[in-house]
C-alpha cells in the first residue's frame, strides 16, 4: 500500500473527501441550482437524497476502495469482476470530462479574485466579455491546472492531504466570516426566508426532483469512484460509516451555509424583491460583484476578494481529487511514475477542456451548437449534464453491484474492520436494506425520469 500512498490519519482523509465534495459545486453551483429549482422545496428534496440515495453510495465505494487498494478499474478486477469495471471506466472518464470543465470556471473564480484585489466590480457587468477573453481565461485555466498538478505530483499524503490540512479549515472560517458579514445588510431576512420557506407545490415538479439528486450526487463526487480511489488510501483501523457520516454532514452543511451567505447577499442587491433573482451560472459571477461594489471601496475589496479566494480553494480540493482518479489507474495499471502520469493525464484533460474553454462566448460554434429540449446550450453545460446522469448511473451500478454480484456479505466483512460492532447493529440492517432495494429502485427510475426530461 505504501508504494501507492495512504492518508496517514483519519482526520486527513476526511478532509480530503470533504474537500473532493465541498467545491464549485457547493457555492457556485448549489445557490443557483436552488434558485433555479424554486428555492426551499429544492433545499429539502436535496437534503433528503443526501441522506438516503447518496451516504449508502458513498459507503459502498470507500469499502470497495479499501478492500481492494486500487482505482475504480483495478478495483472491481481485484474483486474478480472484470466486467463490472465498465462501472470504473465510465467513471475515469466521467472523471476527466468533469475536470476538463471545472477546471475552466475555478479558473474564471481565481481570475475574479485577482479582478476584486484591484477594485475591478464592473467585470460582473462583463461577464460574457470576461469569458470570451480567450487569452485570460485561457491563462488562468492554465494555472489553475498547474496548481492541480503540482499538488497531486506531491502524492496522497504530502500534497492532496496536506492541501486539505491547511484548506479544509481555512474555508469554514472564510464562509463563517462572509454568513456573518452578510446578515447584517439590508432585507438579509428576505434572501434567507427565499432560501428556507418552502413552495410545497414545487415538491413535486420533476425539474426540482431531477435537479435535486443530480446536484447531490455532484456534489458528493459520488458515481465516478473518486471515493473509490481515496478509500483505496484509507487505513484498514477506520471507521468507513462514521468517516461518511462526517464527508455527507460536512459537504450539505458548507452547501447549505454558502446559500445562508449567497441568498441575504442577493437580497441586498435585489432590494428584497426575491422574485427577480436570476438563476444560472451567473449568480455569482454578474450579481456578486454588483454587491461588493455596493460595500465600498476596501471593504468590498476585501469581502469580493476573500470571496472568490474561498471560491478558488473549495475548487482546488475538488480538481486535486478529479485529477487523482485517472491518475491512481495510471500508476496501478501501468506501474507509470506518478509525476508522469500527472503530466500526461492533466495534459490530455486540458486538451479535452478546450472547448469548454473557447464555449463562453469565444467560439460561436461551441457556445450555441448544442440542441436540447430547452433550447440551445453551450459545450459545457452539455458535457455537465452528460456527466451529471453519468454519474446518477454509476451511483446506481455500485449499489446494485454490492448488492447482488459482490454480495452484501463482503460488503459487510470490509466495512466491520475498523467498526466491530457493524454486523450486529441496525446500521447494517438499514445500510443492506438501502443498496439492496431503495437505491437501486429510486435511482434507476430517477435516472429514466432526469433523461427524459433533459434530453428528449
Ligand atoms: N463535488 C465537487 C463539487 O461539488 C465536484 C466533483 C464531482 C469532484 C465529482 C469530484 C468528483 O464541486
């Protein structure tokens, strides 16, 4: 195990899949989404599925990880099922076609940084110009990949833990710091009341439903093995239950404090008039500049700088663990050196990013080919839905594996090293009952469900 790497503690490992979890996907993605899936019904429904459809997911792919001590590929050779790993190799290129995108907004969130340190607040305005700047985005798109390189070069213990060491707690104070700074302003109540109150009516409607399990497994990095390759590090001595419980608790608790910091700040600026707020990806891009403008000179660089650098490391946390997944099944499968692989592998995604990259406004062919049901789409907001119902599928394959190819005995034997008392206690009662029957029923039919109503 040692010549792979490992966490060397459980805290480390908690952090780094908290941090693989806690990213764009909590403070860009999630604020949005909520706005877009009508507000509190969404908040409740996502709750919901974090808890039921997706913890029972995120215990199955740690156990599968540590059993084997491999990537999603050689893991399910490992178990003797070597065509259950179409399961790792649509993850590993879920994997990549999500980084390949990702990567291109952390870059706009750490270009939006350095455009808030000098005072830059009419770039919210400009968005669409900012995006199509080719050589700038381009530019930080590049950085940022180098950052992501660099640290996962370093290894799981000396960089991706490390990084999650120091960021990890950085961040909760950051985003403490900027809820408390945002319910003093002006009408906050109303942003929180948008955020909390639910449209009980909206509990219902399909797009609040679909929404709501694809942003939580996003969120999670759950279906694609990104917890498959960190438990892989993880210690036979811990606990996979209690550290999940504590990944779950920690990625829904910072997505559900980021909408108490967004929303008040929304509220600020829309003048409490909640039923204007935009949704879509540009909530935080075009209405948070506005609003730290409105603070005033140094205060509101402060307040937009701190924002986006908090920004930029939950997104750094999360690229470091995309980038470990193909690159654990380089160095496992074809025994490359680690450095190479990183240098090879975040080579080729960048490639794929490109058009992602030139898809904002650059390109006029990748910013409006793509036809969906909803109308013309850019690059990659196709490549983040393609991934998104990957990612339910796969999340309904390693259930339904566990559960009747692998078999829940095994599954159990993994899980009670580290947690004696598993195989008596009601925990494994439940957790058998939930990948047995309710998440492969319920993903399978959410999965038709979300397909049909985004693509057809
Ligand atoms: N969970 C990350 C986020 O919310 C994104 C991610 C998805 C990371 C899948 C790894 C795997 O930003």
């Amino acid at each position: 195990m040692s010549a792979r790497g490992n966490f060397s503690s459980r805290i480390g490992f908690i952090l780094a899949a908290a941090g693989s979890a806690v990213g764009l996907g909590n403070i860009w993605k999630f604020p949005f989404e909520v706005a877009d899936g009508g507000g509190a019904a969404f908040v409740l429904i996502y709750l919901i599925f974090a808890f039921i459809l997706c913890f029972p997911v995120m215990v199955t792919e740690v156990a599968i990880g540590r059993k084997t001590e491999k990537n999603p590929i050689g893991a399910f050779n490992a178990l003797g099922f070597r065509r259950w790993n179409i399961i790792g190799k649509f993850g590993i290129l879920c994997g990549v076609l999500i980084l390949s995108f990702y990567n291109v907004v952390a870059g706009w969130a750490f270009g939006y940084f350095l455009e808030m340190i000098v005072g830059n607040f009419g770039i919210g305005d400009t968005f669409g110009t900012f995006t199509s700047d080719i050589v700038k985005v381009g530019g930080y798109a590049v950085v940022f990949m180098l950052t992501t390189a660099y640290i996962v070069s370093k290894g799981v213990s000396g960089g991706i833990e490390k990084l999650a060491k120091i960021l990890m707690p950085t961040l909760i104070i950051m985003i403490l710091s900027l809820v408390a700074y945002s319910f003093t302003l002006p009408n906050a109540i109303e942003g929180v009341k948008y955020y909390l109150v639910p449209d009980l009516s909206k509990l219902t409607n399909v797009n609040t439903i679909g929404g709501a399990l694809r942003q939580a497994f996003f969120s999670l990095s759950l279906g694609m093995g990104a917890l498959i390759t960190y438990g892989s590090y993880l210690s036979k001595k811990e606990n996979i239950v209690s550290s999940s419980v504590m990944i779950t608790l920690f990625d829904v608790g910072i997505a559900f404090i980021a909408g108490l910091m967004m929303f008040p700040l929304v509220a600020y600026n829309l003048g409490g008039e909640m039923s204007n707020v935009q949704g879509g990806a540009g909530l935080i891009f075009v209405t948070l500049p506005g609003v730290f403008e409105t603070l005033g000179g140094t205060l509101g660089v402060i307040v937009g700088g701190f924002f986006f650098l908090l920004l930029s490391f939950a997104a750094l946390t999360s690229t470091v663990s995309l980038l470990e997944v193909p690159v654990s099944f380089v160095v496992d499968e074809y025994k490359m050196k680690r450095t190479k692989a990183v240098i090879i592998m975040s080579a080729i995604i960048f490639i794929i990013g490109l058009p992602s990259l030139v898809g904002n406004g650059y390109s006029e062919f990748f910013t409006n080919a793509f036809k969906l049901p909803g109308g013309s789409t850019d690059f990659m907001t196709l490549v983040g839905y393609i991934t998104d119902v990957l990612l339910m599928f796969g999340g309904f394959l390693i259930v339904t594996f566990a559960a009747y190819v692998w078999k829940k005995e095994n599954l159990a034997e993994e899980i009670s090293q580290g947690y004696p008392g598993f195989n008596d206690s009601i925990i494994k009662k439940l957790l058998n009952f939930c990948i047995s029957y309710l998440c492969p029923v319920l993903l399978a039919l959410l999965f038709v469900m979300v397909v049909l109503n985004n693509f057809f």
